[in-house]
C-alpha cells in the first residue's frame, strides 16, 4: 500500500471529515497518483501543523479542533483515488464539473488535484514515521504498519 502525507489540519479533514481532494503542486504526484488510480492508499498525517488551514476549515463552517487534539505522525485512515485532474483557476469552476463533485469545489485550487472515495477512518491513528524518500510524493508502507491499518479498518468496519 502506498500512502501520501499530509499536514495536519488537513489530514484529519480527509480521514474524518468532508474533504474529499487534496492538491498538490508537484506534477510528479499528480503523475505517480495517475498510476495509483482506484487503488487504495493509506493517509498519512505528517509531523506539520498548517495554521491557516484550520483558519480556513473554520471559516468554511467545520469544525477543526485544536492542535492538541490531532495525531501527527501516523496514518488515520484509507481512500481510494478515483481522479487525478490538473486544475486551472483562471478556467473556473466549470472545468472539472462532472470530474470533482460539487461539494469538493470548495476544496479545489489545484494546479494538481487528487480525488479521493471509499474514505474510512482508522479507529485509531497508527503510528509511523513517512521520512526518508519518497515516490513521487508517496511512500510504501511497511508490511508491519499496513497489517495495524487493516486490524483498525477492520474494526471500523471497512
């Protein structure tokens, strides 16, 4: 299993909440996550807090909680990637209508867009360090940490 890392408020956003993209600026991600199409990744939430994110979470109306509150260095959960879509703000909203679904719009400001489905949270976070390199903006995770990621999934239902 592959897993992309994201800051944290952001991470928990994709794992627990209504976030259903991520964006991302590298077009070696958008390239990797093309292969990775409808297959199911890990999300990992990284050692950073990102401040105007939750500003920003906040702002939109949903609730973020506080720093404390998150895991940092751990997966919290699975998706699958359904799209991949390269995103132009000057070609508006209606470029991806019918690719990113309306409620993610809000979400979307690309230039890369990764979109997510199937999203189910671990029970608990599970602990792991994403450091050294990475693929494209992925990592594999180690057999060990994927098998603590199902048993949680299991549990959770998925």
């Amino acid at each position: 299993m592959q897993a992309i890392s994201l800051a944290q408020p952001w991470a928990s956003v994709v794992a627990r909440g209504p976030k259903r993209v991520e964006n991302r600026m590298e077009p070696s991600t958008a390239s990797v996550a093309q292969t990775l199409l409808g297959q199911r990744i890990a999300i990992h939430a990284s050692r950073h807090w990102r401040s105007e994110a939750q500003h920003k979470i906040i702002t939109m109306g949903f609730p973020c909680g506080m720093q404390v509150e998150h895991a940092f260095s751990a997966i919290l959960g699975v998706a699958t990637i359904t799209h991949v879509h390269r995103f132009s703000a000057a070609a508006g909203p209606d470029a991806v209508k019918g690719i990113i679904p309306d409620d993610q719009l809000k979400w979307v400001h690309g230039p890369w867009v990764l979109v997510f489905a199937d999203v189910v949270p671990c029970t608990k976070p599970v602990p792991w360090s994403f450091r050294g390199g990475s693929w494209g903006g992925f990592r594999t995770v180690p057999a060990d940490v994927e098998l603590k990621v199902i048993d949680q999934l299991e549990v959770a239902g998925g």
